[in-house]
C-alpha cells in the first residue's frame, strides 16, 4: 500500500526506496519517497494510511507515516517478532 501511494501521490518522476529490518525482537518496514505530494488519481480502491494500520495494529505492531523534513513522505510499520 506504502508503495501504491507513492505512485498515486509523490508526483512525477518521484524514486522510492524500501528498507526492511530484521531484528530480534521486530520486523521494521520503511518507504521513503522523495515526491513533492502531488495529488493523483484516487481510484477508490485503496486503503491507505487507514488500511495499513489496520494491518499492522492487530499484530501489535506500530505504524509511523508523514513527511520528510528533506521532503517526501516516510511510511514506517514495525510488528514485533
């Protein structure tokens, strides 16, 4: 989803990058985009932010989602392990 929206809202020409961190205790998810927040095309099918933490909550993870000081956007799901 993370990654769906950086299609559907970092603007043209944007680059996402995607961490993934396996740690002991937690598995952390990271999307960073350097888009400039254009609005796109809403389908209507996603979820978004919403959604993702729908997902990520019941597993009593956390997600931290906003803008990048250096601009972009940062998505950050951690789920314990």
């Amino acid at each position: 989803e993370a990654l769906t929206n950086v299609l559907k809202h970092a603007g043209p020409g944007a680059a996402a990058s995607l961490e993934l961190r396996w740690e002991p205790r937690a598995v952390t998810l990271v999307v960073r985009d350097d888009g400039d927040g254009a609005p796109g095309d809403a389908d209507g099918l996603g979820r978004g932010l919403a959604g993702m933490r729908e997902r990520v909550e019941p597993r009593r993870g956390t997600l931290r989602a906003g803008p990048r000081p250096e601009g972009g956007f940062e998505v950050e799901a951690t789920i314990p392990a």
